[in-house]
C-alpha cells in the first residue's frame, strides 16, 4: 500500500471534500505539522512513496534520503522556493502544483492588511476592548496610486479591486498583459524604479528568485515616495528586513502589511513585530475555507492522476515524465 505524507496544516485543518477524496484512494496517510525545516523534513522522509507538502524545506539532501521510495510531490500551493526544483528534475520526481486556486483570497487579504493600516484597525480596536476612546486621523485610498509588482493571477485581482476603491494602477511585469491592462485602466512602468516612484502604496506579488531577493532594501526604498506604504503578500525574502526596519523608524515608510516573513515563525525578538506602524499576519492569505478546499482538492487529484500513470493538473518541472510517479 503506498504510503503518503501530508504537511500541510491549513488542509489538515479545514474540513471538505478533499479529505473523502483522499482517504478513498486507501492509501496509507500519515501526517506532520509543517511547515518543515531541514531537519524535521529530514526526519519524515525515507519511508515515504509521495508527499503533499505546503512550505517545507525540501533540499536535495532530503530528496536523497527520500528516495529510491519517493515517486512523487505533489505541492499544496503554487510557490515553490522552499523546494530544491534543480534537484527534483534531476532526480526524476515529478513536481505537481496547483496554479489558480488563491488568487482572490490573496488579493482580499491585500486590502485587508492595505485597510487596517491606513485606518489604524489595530490601535482602534485595542483601545476600545481596553476600555479607552483613542482616536487616530486616518487616510482614504480613494485617488491614490498602488503600484503592483508583478501582474500575475493575484497581481491582476488587485488592481481589479483597487479600481473599485477609485484607485489609481500602476503595473510591472515582464510579460505585459495589454488586453487587460487596457479593460481595467491599468498604466505600465517600465522599470522598477519608475513604479517605486509613482506608488503611495506597494503591493508585491513576484516570485521569490535571485533577482528578487532583496527587492526592497535601502538602495530602491530611497527611490520610492515618502510615506510610501508597501504591502508584501508574496514571500518575507523580497524585502530586506534591517532595511525595512529602519525606514519605517525614520518615516521615510510610513506602513508595512506582510503576511510572509523570512523566518516563519519569526523568532520572539523579531524587529517587526513590535513596531506600531507594521501590521504581520502568520501566513493567511490564501486560508479561507474556499481555497483551502480548492488547493487541496487539486493537490490532491494531482497525486491521484500521476498514481495511475495519468498526466497531472500542473507540474512544474515538466521535462519529468509524469509516468516516474506512478505508484505500484
């Protein structure tokens, strides 16, 4: 009987279909509470035959451990930074994925981060259940430019929203998306300097990559407005955080919403967390009850396909035959 690991809290905790699905295979379900660093993944690995993992850290020295019982991972989400992509492909795993199932949820969870620091929820909610009437004079997002890097499928959800708040779009992305661009009023920046320069808010939405890491960092938050407010829904990497830190100290950026840090979770002393004008949530953007069943049920029906000798959904590493992952 193949024998699967299951990581992921968010599907291990939210009731649905993906759980009838999974259990009418018959295979043999155990379970961790991830997400998983090196050497707890280590430790789950090695009698195993696929994996349905969320943001564990996946290296080649796990893969190697893993295998020759590991046929197959298949990823609760779509980023895949935590996993040795190089490796996989090398080694013969298929790397499933499923593209398309949180976009919407990310991008409400943009306005909500966005919303609760313009307005000051926090402070205005603590006074009030500490039995205080504090008042703080908060801002409109009415009239002002959000600048969104990367326009992808959550990418493009914002900007719908933001038009809807009377916003101003400013978009960068390599691969310009014209037609939409044009039905939702959406301007191009050519550079990345050019949209940090135009933004009163900074929504990041790229991939976690060599040219990314760091994105925001001393050098390009100099270029960007002053009381710019950046929100960062993508990964905790993108943003530098002594950087970041000591921006926001100075005023030269006014807020901070992440709900990503490069740490998670973030050690106690973490120089965010205390900080009144950041907002972090731990890494909820996609967890409503509707993605949650969306992601897993793909994450899901991808293992089941490739099981049986089937094409997958989505697989990132597609140079891999999916046949590599069929489970006796």
């Amino acid at each position: 009987m193949p024998r699967v690991l299951v990581t992921t809290t968010s599907f291990q905790d939210t009731p649905g279909t993906h759980h009838d699905l999974l259990a009418k295979t018959g295979w043999e379900i155990v379970t961790a509470r991830g997400p998983l660093n090196e050497a707890d993944t280590l430790a789950a690995v090695g009698e195993i035959d696929a994996y349905i993992c969320g943001d564990d850290l996946i290296t080649d020295a796990v893969l190697a451990k893993a295998q020759p019982r590991l046929k197959v991972i298949s990823k609760y989400g779509i980023g895949v930074d935590k996993i040795d992509v190089d490796a996989c492909t090398r080694r013969g795993i298929p790397l499933l994925f499923t593209p398309g199932v949180n976009h919407t949820t990310v991008a409400e969870h943009v306005f909500l981060l966005m919303l609760c620091l313009q307005k000051h929820l926090l402070f205005h909610a603590d006074a009030v259940r500490a039995g205080q009437w504090q008042r703080k004079t908060g801002h409109e997002l009415w009239g002002k430019t959000i600048g969104i890097v990367g326009l992808g499928r959550i990418g493009k959800e914002v900007a719908i929203r933001a038009r809807a708040f009377g916003m101003q779009v400013v978009g960068y992305d390599l691969y310009w998306d014209k037609d939409f661009a044009e039905a939702h009023e959406v301007s191009r920046a050519e550079s990345m300097a050019e949209i940090f320069a135009q933004s009163d808010y900074l929504s990041l939405h790229t991939n976690l990559t060599p040219e990314t890491r760091d994105l925001v960092r001393a050098e390009t938050i100099a270029q960007m407005k002053d009381g710019v407010q950046i929100i960062n829904c993508a990964r905790g990497e993108i943003v530098h955080t002594a950087d970041i830190v000591a921006a926001l100290n100075s005023g030269k950026v006014a807020g901070y919403g992440a709900d990503v840090l490069e740490e998670e979770p973030p050690p106690p002393d973490h120089p965010l967390l205390k900080l009144p004008n950041v907002v972090i949530t731990p890494h909820v953007g996609s967890r409503t009850a509707e993605s949650v069943q969306r992601q897993a049920t793909k994450a899901v029906q991808n293992l089941i396909n490739v099981a049986a000798g089937d094409a997958p959904l989505a697989q990132v590493n597609g140079d891999v035959p999916f046949t590599n992952g069929k489970l006796a």
